[in-house]
C-alpha cells in the first residue's frame, strides 16, 4: 500500500507537522514525500532525513491548491494514499483533489485504526467518529498534534520530477506575524490566557512564562474578541487544536468551545480563582488563587532555576 504525503513548508524550512504526518502514514505503507517548492533543494535535505520516508519527491511550484491539486491528482494515480496535514494547506487542497478525483476524503483524523479505518472529532470535538474508508484510493487529512513525530537520522533519496502546471492563481506576496514563541499546532507546552489577564499589558504575563518554558502561547476567543492576543493564537473549536504535553491555562473558565481544542493535552494545569470553574474540574492540578499573583511568583521561581 503505497502512500504519498504531501510536505508543508514555510519560509524553505520543513513545518514540524510534516514529522508527525509521516510518522502516522508510515504505518500505512512505504511513504513517498512529495516537497512543492520554487527552491526545494533544501527542504529536501530535512525531508529525507525523517524515518519512515522512502522517498522524497520534488515539484517546482507553490503550495497553492489550483496548481497543487492538479499535480497531486496526476500523481495520485500511483499511490494508495494521498495525506496531507489537516493545517491550511491541505485544508485546501485535500477537497479540490478529492473533487478533482472524485472521491470522498477523510478528514481531520486523529487515529488510524487500520488501512481503511480512521477516527475523526466530530460536534466540536464532543464525540468521536470511526470511519471506514471502501473507496480504492484514499485522501486523508492528519491533525499532525494528534501523532508523535518521526525520528530524524534517514536517508532517503530525493528525485526531481517534471510537473510544473500553469496556475490560475499565483502566490504573489505574504503577510506573515513575526513570532519568537514555539508553533501552537505541534508544541509540546502552550500557556494559553483567558480574558481575565484584562490587557494586552497584562497578557505579556502569560507570553513571558511560555518563553521561560519554552512554550507556545495560546488564547481564548474572549481573549482575542478584545485585543490581548493575536487571532492566531485562539485555541478551540473556531481556533487552533492543540495537542501539547503539558496545557497551562491561565484565567480561562474551560467553556465548551474552547475544550474543543484543548482534548488532546496529556496534563492540564488551571490557573483560576473559581474552584467551580469546568476547565479547574477537568484539570490534572489546579492552583486556586489569582493570576496577578501566582503567575509572577511562578516566572521568579522559573527564573531561580
Ligand atoms: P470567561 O469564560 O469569562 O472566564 C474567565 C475565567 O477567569 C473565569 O473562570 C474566572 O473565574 C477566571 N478569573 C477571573 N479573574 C481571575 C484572576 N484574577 N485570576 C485567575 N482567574 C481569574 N472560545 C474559545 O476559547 N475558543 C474558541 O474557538 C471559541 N469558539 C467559539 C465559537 C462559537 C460559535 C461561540 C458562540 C463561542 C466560542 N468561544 C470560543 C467563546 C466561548 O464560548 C467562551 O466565551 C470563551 O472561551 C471564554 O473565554 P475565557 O475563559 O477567557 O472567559
């Protein structure tokens, strides 16, 4: 069963969510890493390094879907699988190619249960769906935070092939958010802050203790409908899924949509002067006390070690 995943890349770096990707559709056959790029030379590099990976395959092109999905879709004729992370661009390109194709794609999967079984979060992440998959060939999108990545220390071989297409629409420029805190999707702690943190001032509480950790940070939809933090970093249904092994909630109240994102962390810490709150019952620990107090008190402790 031979499968081909589609890379993501930003800025001629390989995104984290392509090691756990591969890792994931490793298990079901020999992958094939298709890397799109104007200059793929060195994403190549990363991209044959990941165990699991048999073979990496370069297009010279852009990850925009109209161009992609047609170069995917002459592609597929030799795979089993076509997969892709369920992030923005196979979010895109994923439906194209399955309508390009005609076929149904699964997406959003969390668990591959078997070659033609996948789980997948429906109602908000509120129930689970066990999908069986009947059609020949199978298109998939992987929540990468839902799988461990794959090891480095491969060495797969990396061929070019010929496939650039005359695109309809063209990548003229981005707008891009200058970060120096760790991707939300694939970290391992977020320190995520509600709307009690009351500023944009104050949210840098929440920002300074996910550096000292080495966190990525996240926020509530409250918390970014009044301006403390960016759209990007909302965690939950209408936001970001995470995945971290450590989830620091700081003044969040737990509301539906925002657990929504937050299933998949492994411990959660409430921070939150309600003891009722439903993100404190849902918590591994829960620090009973006010944020104003307690989250400095942590940096100092932080800042000892
Ligand atoms: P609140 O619910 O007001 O909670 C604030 C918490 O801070 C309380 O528990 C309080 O006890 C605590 N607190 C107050 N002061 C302190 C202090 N000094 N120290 C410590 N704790 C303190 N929300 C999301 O987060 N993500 C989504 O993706 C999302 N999508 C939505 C989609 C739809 C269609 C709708 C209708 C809503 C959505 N929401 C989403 C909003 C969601 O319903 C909640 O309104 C929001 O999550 C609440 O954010 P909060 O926890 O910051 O605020």
């Amino acid at each position: 069963m031979s499968v081909l995943v589609l890379a993501d890349h930003d800025l001629g770096v390989l995104s984290p969510a392509t090691a756990r990707i591969v890792s994931a559709a490793s298990t079901l056959g020999p992958v094939d890493l298709l890397v799109v790029a104007d200059d793929a030379a060195a994403i190549a590099q990363s991209a044959a390094s990941l165990s699991g990976v048999d073979k990496v395959l370069t297009l010279k092109g852009y990850l925009v879907a109209d161009s992609l999905a047609t170069q995917l879709s002459t592609l597929a004729v030799r795979y089993h699988y076509v997969v892709a992370s369920a992030g923005s661009v196979g979010k895109d390109v994923v439906p194209r190619l399955a309508a390009t194709l005609d076929l149904m794609p699964v997406t959003d999967v969390v668990k591959i249960l078997g070659p033609t079984s996948f789980e997948r979060p429906i109602y908000a992440g509120n129930a689970v769906q066990t999908v069986t998959d009947t059609q020949d060939k199978h298109l998939l999108t992987l929540r990468a935070s839902a799988f461990r990545p794959a090891a480095g220390g491969n060495a797969a071989p990396i061929e070019a092939l010929d496939g650039s297409v005359q695109a309809v629409a063209r990548l003229l420029s981005s707008d891009r958010t200058e970060s120096d805190t760790a991707d939300l999707a694939t970290a391992q702690i977020v320190v995520g802050g509600g709307i009690a943190l009351g500023s944009a001032e104050n949210f840098q509480l929440v920002e300074n203790l996910a550096k000292k950790l080495g966190a990525a940070v996240g926020a509530t939809r409250a918390a970014v409908d009044a301006g403390y933090a960016p759209n990007d970093w909302q965690v939950g249904q209408t936001g970001k899924i995470i995945a971290p092994d450590l989830y620091i909630a700081i003044g969040i109240s737990g509301a539906l949509q925002h657990l929504a994102g937050i299933q998949g962390a492994k411990k959660i810490v409430a921070i939150n002067t309600d003891p009722e709150a439903p993100l404190v019952k849902l918590a591994d620990i829960a620090l009973i006390g006010d944020l104003f107090e307690i989250i400095p008190q942590l940096t100092a402790e932080l800042d000892r070690l």
